[in-house]
C-alpha cells in the first residue's frame, strides 16, 4: 500500500472537479434517449450511520463544484442525517479497465438536508436546474388520469414536498488513482 502522494492542494482540487464534472448526473432534454429527464452516468454509494448500524446506498448525484446534491425520498439515510449529520460517500468508474488510469473518490463531509417546506426558494431552483420535475412528472403519470392542470401541478408539487435534496459539504476527500502498471497513488485534499 503506498502511501499519500506529494501535489499540489489546487493540482488534487482540480482533478477532483474534473473527476466529479465527468461521472455526475446531467439534465437533459433527449427523453427519447433518457425518458425522466437526467443523463445517467456514475453513482455515488452514500454511507449514512445512526446508532452504530451503518447504511450505504447507491445514489444519483449532481455537484456544485466540491459540493455534491442527491434527490432523495423519505427513507432510513434522511432519518440518520436528522440524527448524524456525518456522511461518507464513494465515487469511482466502472468497470475497471486496466489499460488506462481510473480514479476513485472517498468523501467524507457534513450533509444537509433541503426540503421543499423549509427551503422551498432554493429546493425548486436545484430541481429545476437538474431537470428533475420530468422525473416527478413520470412517478406522478400512474395518478394523473382525468385530473386538470391545475390538479396535475398540485400533485406534482404534492410529490415534490416529500423528497428532499441531500447537500454533501466535504470536510476531507481521498483521491484514488488505478494505474495499468498496478500501482495506486493516493491523493488528500482538506477543507
């Protein structure tokens, strides 16, 4: 196991960026191509802990930069953010090609929750800049049949209140590099 490799703390951040803006989820408007409006391309595996049971799950996300979003319904990894906001996440390419240089990301940072009723302002801006109301339309089309517009809109806004935005604020990121030769440097990056 090698240890951590000397770059520079803005040489590690912009290769971070690049990796995260290569594997993040996009909006797109091909829904013929990607039918609930988002480019699918790597997941995130988010690893949540309360009470000393840990769970991990495998997740869209979409960044900001550093700072990382998953559209996520009511579940067990909402319930443990409420009570431990501490999370770790795990991004890297697949399937591991040994030809090329391949790069894996540990995050380990502070999340926060958005919500439609505490943050309606800044929740309907990231749903709409990542194209997420066509997904909310899909989950909804079961329901709609014979409603109006307007009760189409209330539902969909009725959905929309019981998601939330998983805000990821890295505090620590480890960057992993798979090269063909077999070796894997790692690289840190601090807040």
């Amino acid at each position: 196991m090698q240890s951590l490799r000397k770059k520079s703390k803005a040489g590690i951040k912009g290769q971070i960026l690049e990796f995260l803006n290569s594997t993040c989820g996009l909006p797109s408007n091909n829904l013929q191509k990607d039918p609930c409006g988002t480019h699918h391309r790597t997941c995130l595996v988010l690893a949540t802990c309360y009470k000393n049971i840990p769970r991990a799950t495998p997740l869209e996300f979409f960044n900001e930069g550093l700072t990382l979003y998953v559209f996520a319904e009511p579940s067990t990894k909402i319930a443990n953010i409420r009570h431990n906001p501490s999370v770790s996440a795990a991004i890297y390419q697949q399937p591991l090609d040994h030809s090329v240089v391949q790069k894996s990301l540990q995050i380990f940072g502070k999340a926060e929750l958005i919500s439609m009723k505490k943050n309606p302002r800044i929740f309907k801006a990231k749903a709409k800049k990542w194209n997420l109301y066509v997904t909310i339309e899909k989950l909804a089309k079961i329901d709609m049949a014979g409603l109006s517009a307007q009760q189409v809109k209330a539902l969909i806004e009725k959905i929309m209140a019981a998601f939330f935005f998983i805000k990821i604020v890295p505090q620590r990121i480890i960057m992993r590099e798979y090269h063909p030769d077999f070796s894997m440097p790692k690289y840190e990056w601090k807040r």
